[in-house]
C-alpha cells in the first residue's frame, strides 16, 4: 500500500543519533554513522522525530511501505527498554556533555550537614551503547571504556578507577540486542580519534563476548596504532587480570 513515511537524505545525516532517541517507536537507528529507517512496519509515518534532526536530513514522503503495525512496534520498544509508543518521548536519552560543578562538596540528601557524596567521574550521558550517538563530543579524543553492565555493581572502583577522563559505553553480551554493537562500536573507534579501548568485563564466561565484539570492531574500523586493554573483574570485585589484547 501507498503511506506517508520516513526518508532519510544520508548526505545530510551527520550521525548524530538525536532523531533515533525522538523516535518513540524506535524506527530509526545510527548505521555505519547515518540514520537508517529498521523496520517499515515500526514507522508510523507522523514525523516526530523530524524536529528532532539539526541537519534536515528527514522529511516524510509518501510511497509504497508495508503497513505501521502498532503491536509489533510495542514488541520491539519493550526490546530495546524504551517507553510505549504515545506515552511521550525519553528525556533521560538526550545527550549531555557534564561539567565539573561542585559536586565534590555536595551534602547527601537526607544525611546530617558533614555527610559528602562521592564525586563521579562520569562526564557524559547517555551511555549504553544502543543510546550513544556515534560522533558526540565526549568521544572525541579520549580513551574510550567499554564496560559490563555488571562490573560498577562488582566493583565500586570502577567509576574512579576506569571512568575517569574517559568516555564509556555500556553493554551486556548477554542480555543486550548486540546484533548492531560491533559496526557501531567500529564507527565510534573511526570518526572519533579514540587511542585506547578498555573493556572492563566480568570474569564470567559469558562476558568474555565483550571483548570479541572490541576487538571486531577495532578490525572493522581500519584504526591503527589502536591500543585494547582488557581488564577482568571477580565477583568479588578484585581486579584478577589486565592485559593487552
């Protein structure tokens, strides 16, 4: 049938990825560093995310494409962990570079007046690797850390062991949708002048897919001079191994 939906001018597309957190379907996601439409049938062809996009790289126009299908598209949101369609967009997904602003002599909430909080070290969001768009600022340059969902839980090292002065992303080889993870991982190694990736990973078996989907990537992206370091973590929390790879 003839429908109103996506077109996407790639020739504009600058991969920015803000048209793929204002899609509430989840239609749309970074490719290769440009926006691709996934599924005919997750569009519904009302140009939301249109507003979104800083380049006009999106318009709506009408052609043949199958048919919206709005139980599907519940299907896949709930997958990919974002809200139901027509509950409104994800805020929480919108990108942010942090600055240093104090926090360092910030009372807990709730706690007596010489209760301090902990400094992050985290200076983006967002940063699980579906979220992440391929060529934001915070990547640029730095050491990038490709962490396990599980390892802060593990470890509560890692934030000022590993994330500090670093970009991150964050992954499960065992939970997550990892099918686009090593193309975009590649693409975020190519654009960004990114000279170290440090998996910080459980000791667990099923981790270990972490570092096979870097160390795919780093081939993939042609980047040379490219130092991986992977870190292992214990149940425990201790560091039981670090290792060039």
């Amino acid at each position: 049938m003839k429908r109103k939906i996506i077109e996407i001018d790639e020739a504009l597309c600058d991969g920015c990825g803000a048209c793929v957190t204002g899609c509430e379907e989840g239609a749309l996601q970074i490719v290769n560093g440009k926006a691709k439409l996934m599924n005919e049938v997750f569009c519904d062809g009302l140009g939301a995310c249109i507003g979104a996009c800083p380049t006009g790289a999106l318009k709506i126009i009408e052609r043949e494409a199958a048919t919206f299908d709005e139980s599907a598209v519940h299907a896949h949101v709930t997958t990919l962990g974002q809200k139901a369609p027509g509950t409104g967009g994800c805020p929480g997904s919108q990108m942010r570079f942090l600055d240093d602003d104090g926090r360092a002599n910030r009372p807990v909430s709730g706690a007596d007046t010489n209760g301090q909080v902990i400094p992050s070290e985290l200076r983006q969001w967002p940063t699980q690797l579906h979220l992440v768009p391929v060529n934001a600022p915070f990547f640029q340059g730095r050491e990038l850390v490709v962490l396990s969902t599980c390892a802060p839980s593990a470890s509560p090292d890692v934030n000022w062991r590993f994330i500090r002065g670093r970009a991150i992303v964050i992954a499960c080889p065992k939970l997550d949708r990892t099918d686009p993870y090593v193309e975009k991982l590649a693409e975020i190694l190519r654009v960004n002048a990114i000279p170290k990736v440090v998996i910080v990973r459980m000791e667990v078996p099923c981790c270990g897919g972490l570092s096979m989907m870097a160390k795919q990537a780093a081939q993939l992206s042609g980047c040379k001079d490219l130092i991986i370091e992977e870190v292992i973590v214990a149940i425990n929390g201790d560091i039981i191994q670090t290792r060039e790879i």
